[in-house]
C-alpha cells in the first residue's frame, strides 16, 4: 500500500473494492501471486481511456511548444511518480527533439513542503507553491490514486480557477480530482501497487509520445525510447 492512504477515504475505497477485489485470498508463493498481479494490471490498462490520453498528449504537446511550464505533485507513492515526470518530461523528452521542456515537481522540495505544511497546513503544500511560481497557459498534472486527496483537489481547482490546464491521473473511484480536472486519465483498479504502476505507465507514455511528435520520422525506429 502506498504511504500517500489517508485512513479518512477508507470507508469510500472500500466500497469501490466490491467491485473488482485484489487480491481476495491467500496465495500458496509468491510467483503465483505476481501472475494473478500481472493478469490484475492487464485487465486494469484496459480500462484506461484512449481518448482521455489522446486529449492529455494533444495538450502537452501544446503546452511544451508553446514553452509553458508544466507542474506536477503527488502524495507518497504518487509523489515518486510526479518527481520521476519531472526527469522524463524535462530530459527525455528534450533529447533529440527541439523542445526545452520547463518541469517543476511541487512535490520534490522536503524543506518547502514541510515549511507550508508546519506553518499554514498540509492541504496547502500544492497551492502555495502554484501561486508563487505558475501562470495562465501553463499545465497541472495531478497525479493521486484516490483522487480524493484535499492537497489534490485544491491544486487542480485553483489552477483550473487561474488559467492553467489540469490533468489528473486517478484510480478506485477518481474522487473529485476526476470531475475537476480538465483530463481525468483514470485506471479502474481498487489495489494501489496496481493503480500506482500503471500511473507510471501512463507518464511515460505521455513522455515518450510528445518526444516522439518532434522527431524526424525517420529516426525514430533507430531511437531507443
């Protein structure tokens, strides 16, 4: 389980759980358990919807030829997700391309996010970190497996409330993230490691793919992604 649960969306997750349930009984080692893991995030990817990363890549693609900034954030497990965004979308996709990504992480600084969250609350560390540095056009990705995260939601409703283009990559339900957001990328899964690896599919393929649209054609099967 990721470290970014918070117990008070238990009662909301559970619910979601009756749906699909993994796992839901005790496995003999630990090779059987992967192959049910595997067959779990196989049927899960399949819930992703292709328009919703076709609206996220036309609108990254955007953004970073326009050179707006794009910022990401996420708590525990999904902060990892949203820090390794920032070396994908900033060095990966610039290499070999004409674009010079502008990335910022707001989830990567220990000391400004326990400064906001000592001093003013942990609901704020996303907030106050937007509102000092981003700007009209620029782009938000949210990632949380809940959507239901109070710092989540507020990043997504003050940058959708000051201009800027949200993304949100959800799962169980997709909480309000899901309604806020101008993209809901959303995977259908109730176990985090599962929601969580296909997060990190999904900012990949982002990176890649926006790499991709800038490269001459005919180097790309020579290019190693």
């Amino acid at each position: 389980m990721s470290s970014g649960y918070d117990p008070q969306e238990s009662g909301s997750l559970a619910a979601a759980a009756a749906a699909v349930k993994f796992p839901d009984a005790r496995y003999a080692g630990a090779g059987a358990y992967f192959a049910e893991y595997a067959k779990e995030m196989a049927r899960a990817s399949e819930t992703i919807d292709p328009a919703a990363m076709e609206r996220a890549g036309s609108l990254l693609v955007d953004a970073y030829a326009r050179g707006a900034r794009m910022f990401s954030c996420g708590n525990g497990g999904s902060a990892a997700i949203a820090n390794h965004m920032q070396c994908d979308h900033l060095k990966g996709i610039r290499t070999g391309t004409d674009l010079a990504p502008q990335v910022l992480s707001l989830s990567t600084n220990v000391e400004v996010l326990t400064a906001i969250a000592n001093d003013i609350g942990y609901h704020e560390i996303f907030v106050y970190q937007l509102q000092s540095q981003a700007r009209p056009g620029d782009v938000l990705i949210a990632v949380s497996s809940s959507g239901r995260s109070r710092n989540i939601v507020d990043a997504l409703t003050w940058a959708r409330d000051n201009g800027l283009r949200t993304i949100a990559i959800t799962g169980f339900e997709g909480g309000a993230a899901r309604t806020v957001a101008d993209v809901a990328i959303h995977v259908d899964c109730t176990n985090y490691g599962v929601v969580e690896d296909l997060h990190q599919a999904v900012m990949h393929a982002l990176a890649q793919y926006v790499r991709h649209t800038r490269m001459a054609a005919d180097t790309i099967s020579e290019t190693v992604f």
